[in-house]
C-alpha cells in the first residue's frame, strides 16, 4: 500500500453508505419523524431541523460526508438496480468479437510498410460501456427525426468500426484501409470520428480532446433551442458524450457545466471512462479522479451516478458492518488501484484486505483467482445498463456518470494498466493468444503464427449477428450515421439587399453596423427570417444588436421572472422562452459550441438553421481556433463576424484587443470563406452569395456546400458609396475589384486595398494625383484569402496537367492590364496581402500593422506602422522610384512634409477607443 496523508483531500467525512442497517426500527423511527415535520411544519421547518443536525452532528465529531464527495462505491445500490432485458451471454460474444476486430485492425495498420498505428487501449477500457448504450439506449434516426447525438470518445473509434464490420456496415476491405484514407480510397477509414472525411457514418468530430465535451453540452441546448422555438421535434433527442478522465483536465471539458445545469438539460449525459490513466501516465495518481469529478460536478449542479464496482463486490460489500471496506476503498489513492490492476490476486490479498483482520476475513475463503477478478463497474452490463437507465429516468438535470475501468481490459499483461498502455500499437503472437483464449473465440494458433492475424466474424446468420441487428432495429437505426435530410432553402430576392446597397449617403456607419443592417432586413423575410440564430459573447450591445432585443428577444427556457431594468427603454433587455438570440455570457468557446450545433442542425434534425456569430475579432480565430476547425470538420455552416477587426482600429483598448491576423489564421482553414470588405454594397454581395453557397441548391442537388464565412468587420465609422452602375460582382466574391481609375497625373500605379484600409487608399490617390503627378488606381480586394486559394487550386492544376492550355490565376488576370507598381495595404500585418504576390503580374510591395498592438489614437498608430494615407503615398513613390519613373530625392521631401518619422504630427482622427 502507497503511503501518504491518512485523510484523502477529496473524500471528506467518511460515513460509509452501503453499511448494513442493523437497527431497521430505529432507523425508521428517524424516517418517521422526518416525515411528520415535512407534514406538519412544511418543508422549509423540515430543513431547519436537518441542517441542526448536521450541525450538531459535526459538534459531536460525527463524520458526515458533505454532499460534494460520497463514497468511493456505485450510486445505486444493488436492490435499485432494474432488470436487465439483454441476453448476457450474447452480448458478451458480441462484445468479444468486438474487442479482437477492434485491436486486429490497429494492429494490422501496424504491419511493415504501412505503419500508420493507432490505439486500442481506450476502447478495451470502454467497450462494455458502447456496448451496453449500442444495444439498449442509443437511438438511431430511421424514425425520421434526429435520433439521439452520440459523441463517441476519439481514441475509441476503432471500437465503433469493428462493430460496424459486425453489423456488415464495413468491409475488412474497410477495415485494413484504417488510416489510409487516400491510398486506400474509397475504402480508407478516418483515424478519429471526422464528419468531413466520413460524411455519412461519424456526425461529431471529438478529436482534439475537450471539444468533445462543450460540443455535447451545447448540441443538448441546441436541442432544447430547437424544440422551444417549434423549428424541430427534439424532445426524444438525448445527447451522450462518451469522454476520458484525462480529458476532463482541458478548460474546455468543464467550463461549460453549469450551463447544462442552469437550463435543466436532463437530454444530456456524460459517460466518463475512468480507468484512472491518462496518455503516459496516471489522471491522479496521488489522489482520486473519480471523487474530485464528482464534487466539481455537483457543485456545478449535474446528477452524479458513480460506477465503481462490478457486482462480485456485492457481498463483500453486505460484509462490511463496521464500513472498514469501504473505508478502505475511499482512502486507497488512484495510483494503487493501478498497481492493483498488473499484480497478482495473492499482492491484492496482502496488500488491500491484508492489514485489517475484518478485511482478511472478509475474504478468506475466496481463492487469489477469485480476489483476482474482483472487478470495476466500467465492464459490468447490468450495473452499465443500471446507471444509464437512471440518467435517462432523472429529470431536471445533466447527469454524469464516472465509470471506473481499466485501461487495455482483456488485452493481457503487456497492456492491462500499463502506463505506456496508450501508445502501444501491435499484439505479439503471444498476446494474441492469451487475448483470444480470454475472448473464447474459435481461432487456431496456426491462423495466429502465419502472416497477420484475421477478423473474426461468427456468421451472417449466427444468432449474435440478428441479435445486433434486431437491437438496432428496435432502436431506430444504425449509430452512428450521419443523414442529410434537409432540402434547399428559398433565399430572398434581391430587394433585399437594395437598401443596403445604396450606401450610407452622408452618414458615416462601420461596416458593424452596414452587416447588422443587412440582417436586420433578412430577418425580416417570412420563410428565411426565422432561421437566423444570433450569437454573441455579452457584446451585442458593442456591435449595435441591442436593436433586435425587443424583438427577436434573448433564448432562455425560463423566461424573464423580473423586471429588467432598462424596461422602459425601446431597447430593453428582453429574454424569453422562444427567442432567437443566444446570449452564452463572456465565453467565446461556448459561442463557437453554439454556431456549431446550430450550423450543422441541416443535417443533426434535418433543420437548416443560419447562425451568425459576432465577435471580437481578437478573441475568434485566436482564441477559439481548434473549434472553428471542429466547425469545419462537422461541416458546419453559418456567418461568422470578426467585428472591431484591425489593427489600428480599436486602438484605444490596447494590446490584447488590437487584431491584426486572424485573416491568417482564417486562411489556414480549408472551410472557412474569408472576406475583408470595405463598403456596404461589397458585405450585401458577399452574405447573399454566402446564402446561396450554404443553404441554396448546388449543381449536384445537394442543400449547399460545407463551408462557412467569415468577414471581418469593422468600428470605425466611414461613408458608404452606392454601388456603381456597373458594379463587378465577380470581382467582390471572388477577391478583388477596381474601385476607383485614377483621373489625373501621369505616372500610373495601383494600390491594393482591403476593408478600413481603403479609404486611405482613396486618400492617398488624390494626394499622388495633386502633388506628384502620379495617377493610382484603387482596387478593393474583398479576399486576399480567396485570392490565394484560387491561384494554389490553378497551380496544382497546370502541374497535373501540363499537356493541356495552362490556366491563369483570376488575380494575374485582373491586374494583367493595369500598369504597376503595386502597393498593397490593409490594417493586418503584412503576411495577409503578402499571399497574393507571387501572382501580381509587376512590382509589388505590401504595407501591413506587423508586431503588436498598442493604445493611441488611431492616427498614431497607424502613422506608426506606416499604413496611414500619406505613408502609401510614400509606399507608392519609392516603387516608382525604384523604376526610375521618379527621382529618389522625392522619397525624402515626402517623409520630411507628412513628417512620417513623427508619430505625434499624424492627424489623430475620429475616436477610437470604443468598440
């Protein structure tokens, strides 16, 4: 036994609950009294008195457990537990066959010359878990609605396909082509469930760890969303998130709990695999992973259902008089219950029961073997079966249950518990075996010692095979499966987007609030408008969105049960039970959770909903990056709003709100549809293409592509002109336009310009035209990011097919006619309008806000990054220069009038310190 403090920091009291009752009478004589004050003096008198107790209970020095930590034993006790209606014994062969089709296929992805590895050990841990919710919980969607949403833990999905392979949804074809999705196209299988590589099978990407978690929380929220607001029938929809206890150390596992509990979501269950390991080594090897979730979780208000113990504890646990035992296993720590899990019956013996004789005879008569296989409640169907039929039952909240497990159950010594279990990949003939004999099944040695080891499958017709089938046909379906039932949405017509497209006149708007008039008139189309679902992380005010309040209201299950204070205003704060708008709190990550749950409900319920989520800019791309490739790996849709984008343009607010990048992270998602506009008209164009790309008809019929857009917008206030008679469309959606032709001066060049940035374009046109003789034509590029996709997708296609007429970038193509040099600037650093140059047919030079940002005034901070009108001008000047068309002493009389060097001379402009 591992020493160490005699009292645990998370087991506090100790008042074992499984102690039999010798004394019925008395105790009922307690019951009894309890009753009648409930009766007679109400419930409040009733908890007076308990809270006295407990109080003089601790007084007296007796050891009451506080309710955050209960005992290191199962939640419900064996006479709770409800009949299991399952064949044991079939299920059993069918979870045997499962678990060696599982570990074969890794293995085999192991074999010489492929290599491609993969992971057996958490599914060995939790495939009587799957097992037990595949054939008796888990809902499929034959009956034509959602089905239940399962998010299977990622490093278990070899588990999920060898079922699959049962149940002949996969070939061994399928099989051997694990993680060779391209050379062993189209049979290749996915490493982890990616919706986006297997669109048809996996619904919920959950690899990188924690995004699993939140995902689930806020798909059960969706749900309830849903339902309320009468788009879709959810109400059989239930939620399960299959997770590791490893991963509840990510922020993202447990930040968002008490969301689920404040909103009730009693659709929603965790299932957490405890077999106390994480990748290298053990959760909590000092401590007890299990009790500390359980106090987090109850103090965030979820149900707890712990599965400690498998049934052959049951009569030890009748034993325990003196609650020594569970004494016992409420003090031995993490780390000793794996040593357990590697050592021998007779270590166990000496080591667990050995220093207490109540312990020692408790278990005198079992033999080693038997104390052996004194197991956890993770591999035992009834008490699974049990635990998941409460969380269904309870009502009123999320319910967790903690599933204690080994980790490589059932794959022999080498693995069981090892702490390098995680990472090993291939069985030796040897573990084969001793794996197969444990297993039972019917493969020879000689099938093990030539060539690699082979699938086992009982027989279309054995009764193991129809017995799977007919649970699954009894629960609606096949799981998992993704369908797409949703059809096209009619999209509004152009009228729509009149007014937007007529400019802001003399009235000087952000591009913020050009976006939100736009929404305001597509919300207002009586087949599209109530599908828009708005998302915001407390900012909706910031963004000018308070307008839609009174209107389309704040989403909360319970209402408004008070009197905002702003009620008198005609913006006033308004919540209720059907709104439209979700207001998630400050928490970015659970924003993104929501946009994804809404973004993909065309094909979770068959329902298109249209996110739109606003944001900070800093705080999207960079802050909650790894979920917006979850977005994309669910083939989720939506808009996506980097507001207060720039970095110059909330200057007042400093550092850590000056973003100047997120354009280049966003590049770096093959799903995301970037824009940086500039003009009202040009955010029309761009959202009503995005409509029709997303949620409209494709070529092939399908209900729109998997993409989703992002644009970032901007605070600060410009006018808007109309859109030109002639305006190109093409142009705007596919990244750049012409703008404005130079009119006078004779020397030409271009300046590239995006968003915010093209107002100082246009200023810096007319200063080259009226003091250097120099005619500049403006061009608004509306997506560097498109720009360069485009031109990638042109390259590597004139590299495969050199035989035919090659291809020019769209870029080289509308810049071929117009005479440089080019001068490119935005109010991101340089890197963003950097990636088009290789295809701008002349000389090209980029202004850009490289390093970080500061607090100043706008002017300051752009004239110190050189981006501001008159450091274009200097921009565009040396370029000419370094073609002789201007003497070089005009670089100097430039910097030296606008005083480029001084920081201070720059005009400070309109304010900029609020968003």
């Amino acid at each position: 036994m591992a020493s160490g403090s005699d009292r645990n920091p998370i087991i506090i009291g100790g008042l074992p609950s499984q102690v039999p009752d010798f004394d019925p009478e008395e105790t009922q004589e307690w019951l009894d009294s309890l009753d009648a004050a409930v009766d007679e003096r109400g419930r409040e008198r009733a908890r007076y008195l308990m809270l006295r107790l407990i109080e003089r209970a601790r007084e007296k020095r007796v050891a009451v457990p506080e309710m955050r930590s209960t005992d290191y034993v199962n939640t419900i006790p064996t006479k709770s537990e409800p009949f299991f209606p399952g064949n044991e014994e079939i299920e059993r062969k069918i979870l045997n066959a499962t678990r060696w089709n599982a570990a074969v296929m890794v293995s085999r992805a192991q074999r010489p010359g492929i290599g491609v590895g993969g992971h057996i050990a958490t599914f060995a841990s939790s495939a009587s878990l799957y097992d037990v919710g595949f054939n008796h919980f888990f809902r499929g969607k034959d009956e034509g609605d959602g089905g239940d949403q399962v998010f299977f833990q990622g490093h278990a999905s070899p588990g999920i396909y060898a079922r699959a392979y049962l149940l002949d949804r996969l070939s061994e074809e399928n099989l051997d082509a694990f993680r060779q999705e391209k050379s062993k196209a189209p049979y290749g299988l996915s490493s982890y469930p990616h919706p986006r590589l297997m669109p048809d099978f996996w619904e919920f990407p959950t690899v990188s760890m924690g995004l699993g978690p939140i995902g689930a929380i806020f798909q059960a929220r969706m749900n309830r969303y849903m339902d309320a607001r009468g788009i879709a029938d959810t109400s059989k929809s239930h939620v399960w998130a299959f997770l590791g206890d490893g991963e509840m150390d990510e922020p993202e596992s447990l930040g968002q709990l008490t969301i689920a509990a404040r909103e009730g979501l009693d659709n929603l269950t965790f299932v957490v695999n405890c077999n106390l390991q994480r990748l290298d080594g053990p959760v909590r090897g000092n401590g007890k992973v299990i009790q500390e979730l359980e106090s987090v979780f109850r103090g965030a208000g979820w149900n707890v259902i712990k599965l400690v113990w498998d049934r052959s504890w049951d009569p030890l646990l009748a034993q325990d008089r003196d609650g020594v035992l569970v004494n016992r296993m409420n003090t031995t720590p993490d780390g000793q219950y794996q040593t357990y899990a590697t050592e021998s019956g007779a270590y166990i013996r000496e080591h667990f029961f050995g220093d207490d004789h109540r312990l020692r005879a408790m278990v005198e008569n079992m033999t080693d073997d038997q104390i052996l296989h004194l197991g956890r409640g993770g591999h035992d169907h009834k008490k699974i079966f049990a635990a998941f039929s409460a969380a269904k039952a309870h009502k009123g909240q999320p319910t967790v249950i903690l599933a204690k497990t080994i980790k490589g159950w059932t794959l022999g010594p080498n693995f069981e518990g090892r702490n390098a279990t995680h990472q090993m990949k291939k069985l030796t003939v040897d573990d084969l075996k001793g794996f197969r004999d444990r297993l039972h099944l019917p493969i020879s040695d000689k099938e093990l010692e030539s060539g690699a080891p082979p699938y086992f499958h009982p027989g279309r017709n054995s009764e193991e095979i129809q017995y799977m089938h007919d649970r699954r046909k009894g629960l609606g379906g096949y799981v998992p499966t993704r369908v797409v039932r949703a059809k096209p949405l009619a999209l509004p017509d152009d009228k729509t987007y009149a007014t937007v497209k007529k400019g802001s006149g003399q009235q000087s708007i952000a591009t913020t609030m050009a976006f939100v008039r736009l929404l305001k008139d597509l919300m207002r189309d009586k087949e599209l408008g109530k599908r828009f679902v708005l998302i915001a992380p407390d900012e909706y005010r910031t963004f000018g969105m308070d307008s839609f309040f009174p209107s389309a209201k704040i989403y909360n299950p319970l209402g408004q049960q008070y009197e905002s204070v702003d009620r008198d205003l005609l913006l006033a704060y308004k919540e209720s039970p059907t709104g439209q708008m979700l207001h998630d709190g400050i928490s970015e990550a659970g924003c993104t959770a929501s946009l994804i749950a809404a973004g993909s409900a065309y094909a979770t319920h068959g329902e298109p909903l249209i996110p739109v989520y606003v944001f900070y800019s800093m705080f999207g791309f960079q802050r909650t990056g790894d979920q917006f490739w979850q977005m994309s790996d669910q083939l989720a849709r939506g808009f996506v709003l980097g507001a207060t984008a720039g970095r110059t343009t909330l200057t007042g607010e400093g550092l850590q709100h000056a973003d100047g990048h997120s354009q280049l992270l966003a590049s770096t998602n093959p799903g995301c549809v970037a824009y940086d506009p500039a003009y009202s008209y040009e955010i029309a164009h761009i959202v009503q293409d995005g409509l029709r790309r997303m949620y409209g008809p494709t070529a092939d019929g399908k209900p729109g592509e998997d993409v989703f857009y992002y644009l970032t917008v901007y605070n600060e206030p410009i006018q808007h002109p109309a859109e030109p008679e002639n305006v190109d469309v093409e142009g705007i959606l596919k990244g750049i336009h012409r703008i404005g032709e130079g009119t006078s001066g004779s020397i030409p060049a271009q300046i590239i310009a995006s968003g915010v940035a093209v107002p100082w374009a246009i200023e810096a046109q007319k200063i080259l035209a009226e003091e250097w003789n120099v005619k500049a034509d403006v061009w608004s590029a509306t997506s560097w990011n498109e720009l360069r996709r485009e031109a990638v997708d042109v390259e590597r296609h004139n590299l495969l097919h050199p035989e035919e007429e090659q291809r020019v970038p769209y870029v080289t193509q509308k810049l071929s006619g117009a005479q440089g040099p080019f001068v490119a600037v935005s109010d991101w650093m340089r890197a963003v309008p950097d990636q088009i140059a290789r295809w701008v047919p002349g000389t090209y030079q980029s202004l850009g806000a490289d390093g970080f940002g500061f607090a100043d005034t706008r002017g300051a901070a752009r004239r110190f990054f050189h981006i501001d009108a008159q450091s274009i001008v200097v921009g565009v000047l040396t370029e000419l220069a370094k073609e002789g068309k201007v003497d070089r002493s005009a670089l100097k009389q430039a910097i030296d009038r606008y005083q480029l060097l001084d920081v201070a001379a720059a005009d400070p402009g309109a304010a900029g310190g609020d968003a």
